[in-house]
C-alpha cells in the first residue's frame, strides 16, 4: 500500500509540473494558439504512464513498451511527459510551435525523443498500433502497446476496422485508452455524431472495457498496473481544458489563444 501510494504521490506531481509546463507552453505561442482543451484533459493519463509504466529505454529497443498517441492535438501533455521522463530537454520545449522546431502542433515521429507515431489525421495511430502489436506478438515480445485515442475521434472508421483486426488476430497486448472529455472540435460529441454507449461497443468486438476517472491518477495507476493478459480499453472520463476555469467544458478551447489572465489565474492554484 505505501509503494502504491508514493507512485500516486508521483503521477500527481508530475501532472501538477506538467500543468504548469504546459501553461507556459501555450502562452509562448501567441496569438496562434495551441490545442489546450484536448491537452488539459489528458494530463493525468499522460502522467501515470510516463511517470510509473513506460521507462525510458535509451537506446531504442524493439521490445520495449510503447505509447502510440492516435489523437495528436494532445501534445501539451504529451510534450510535458516526456520532459519529466527525460527525453525532451528544456530548450527543446521553449522551440515548441515556433520556426525551426522539431516539436510541432502534433507530434513528428522521433523514436530518440520517445515520439512513436506522426499523428494528425485522426484514426490512424490505433491502425498503425494494430501492426505494431501484431509485428510484437509474432515476434515473441512480452511488451505492451498503449494508444491514446479521443472519443471525438472514434466517429473515424477505421476506428472501428482496427477494433475488428485485434479481435480477428487475436491481439493480446494492446490498451487502449480513450480521453473522453465528451467534445471536439465543432461541439458535444453527442451533438457532432452520437455514439451512444462507446463501451457497449468496445465490449461488442470481444475487448475488456472499463470506464474510470481520467482525472483520479491513483485509479488510473491501479488499472494500468495490472498487466492484462488481454487487449482491453480504458474509457477515461475527463473534462476538457481541465484546470483553466474559463476553458473547462468549453469547445472553444480545442484550439485557442492563452491570455495571459487565464495564465496568471490558472498558475495560481498550481502554486
């Protein structure tokens, strides 16, 4: 119970620094902006796998545990995590969206840098995880694939092509993790596209489906410590621009420019 709760204690400072990174991340920007909403709201999920699953395993190994973000506009979390985890410096961060970088809006493929997959068009990191686990499995590799996906994301197809091949090939290494802060880009996602009951539907193509806090980092922690011995989904309920109380539950805050006001007042409760 003690290690459990100092891994806890961890993930939740680790989110809390990769909070405030991530402030001064969005607000170096300018008036171009930068995806808050869907970053925000999966900092905890981000903090939990970086801080206590996944290691940093320099140099590059095949048979190492692998987190593949699907749903990109995520990368203020995922950026932040991997600068607590040790593969992006400082500097490498203050470049974030600005000429020159490698660091981008969505992230570019650097396996040094811990970056698995060029995401963007959505849907196509749970494909390209499907081969991963599929090449893993065959290869004989006791490893895990982790995939970050969106629940705006799952209107996509091939989400759901995707679902019918791990089921098909008998996948047994694959989490999937959804971040579902129930908006995307042009509004509520049951408003956009209604999904109904996205575990039902998990569960309808023979996968382990589980609903949780997103944001309760002990209950994520005590889920992805289990090692399943089955593929599985994690729904993660969470809340979109979490921790800016403008932006919470605010479509607007997909894509948006950080004021310096929201910044003064946000960084306040993190102190």
């Amino acid at each position: 119970m003690e290690k459990m709760d100092q891994r806890v204690l961890l993930a939740n400072q680790w989110a809390k620094e990769m909070r405030k990174k991530a402030l001064d991340m969005a607000l170096s920007t300018g008036k171009n902006g930068s995806h808050i909403g869907g970053g925000f709201s999966a900092m905890e999920i981000f903090a939990v796998l970086y801080s206590c699953i996944i290691k940093n395993t320099l140099p590059v190994v095949p048979e190492r545990d692998r987190v593949i973000v699907s749903k990109g506009h995520c990368v203020l979390a995922y950026y932040t995590a991997l600068w607590k985890a040790g593969f992006i410096t400082d500097g490498e961060l203050e470049s974030f969206d600005k000429n020159g970088t490698h660091f981008y809006g969505h992230p570019s493929r650097n396996l040094e840098k811990g970056i698995e997959f060029s995401a963007g068009s959505l849907s196509l990191g749970l494909s390209f995880s499907v081969g991963v686990a599929l090449a893993c499995q065959r290869a004989g590799f006791n490893n895990r694939i982790y995939v970050i996906l969106g629940d705006g994301e799952c209107n996509e197809g091939l989400i759901w092509e995707s679902l019918m091949a791990i089921s098909h090939y008998n996948l047994t290494n694959l989490t999937l993790i959804v971040d579902s802060n129930g908006l995307q880009l042009d509004g509520y996602t049951y408003e956009v596209m209604n999904m109904f009951s996205l575990e039902k539907k998990f569960n309808s193509f023979g996968l382990d489906t589980y609903v949780l806090d997103g944001h309760d980092c002990e209950v994520l922690l005590k889920k992805l410590t289990q090692r399943a011995s089955r593929s599985e989904v994690i729904i993660a309920k969470t809340i979109k621009g979490k921790g800016i109380a403008t932006l919470e539950n605010n479509k607007l805050s997909h894509h948006c420019v950080l004021t310096r006001e929201q910044y003064e007042e946000t960084l306040k409760t993190l102190i």
